[in-house]
C-alpha cells in the first residue's frame, strides 16, 4: 500500500482532488484522488515498483519516479505542491500595428 498526503509549497495547508496515478513498467495501474485534508491511499497495486504522478489544474505537475512497494509493508509518500508560474503564454493571433 502507498498513503499519504498532498500540501500546498508555500502555505503548507492540504490540497483535496489532486489526482494521483500510479504506474509500473510505464502501464496505468490506478487512480486516486486526494479527500479535503489533502490525504490519498492506494490499497490494491501488488509488490514492486512505481512511478506516482501527482496532478492539479493550477499547480506545477510532481513526479516521483521509483517508488517501492514491498509485501506486506506500507509506504509512506508526501508530497509539496506548488502553483504554475503566474504567467501563462497562450496561444493566440498576433498583432501587428502599424
């Protein structure tokens, strides 16, 4: 089993509906999204080893590559959020004045 739970970088209060994949050998397992105290599990992914990918509308997208589940023992993952750069370059026409 991974658990854990998902803070915000800078306020370090918790962040609800993060969606969290897991993946072994670069294969979708599952999906978990974190509750209104920033906290997810995973309860059903076998021994070995993963690649959790931590996802919000907003917030720079986290990575943790190598995450080992051994049999019968939990793992504990926590992770900071931070948000996107203020700037966002958007596509769009150009301008042209004359």
């Amino acid at each position: 089993d991974i658990a854990g739970g998902v803070i915000h970088t800078d306020t370090k209060k918790p962040l609800s509906n993060v969606s969290v994949t897991a993946y072994s050998a670069a294969k979708k397992e599952k999906v978990v999204y974190t509750d209104a105290n920033g906290n997810y599990s995973f309860n059903e992914l076998r021994a070995g080893t993963y690649k959790l990918v931590f996802e919000k509308a907003g917030y720079k997208k986290i990575t943790r590559e190598k995450v080992t589940i051994r049999p019968d023992e939990g793992c504990q993952l926590n992770v900071e959020m931070d948000n996107e750069d203020e700037m966002q370059i958007l596509p769009g026409s150009l301008f042209n004045f004359d």
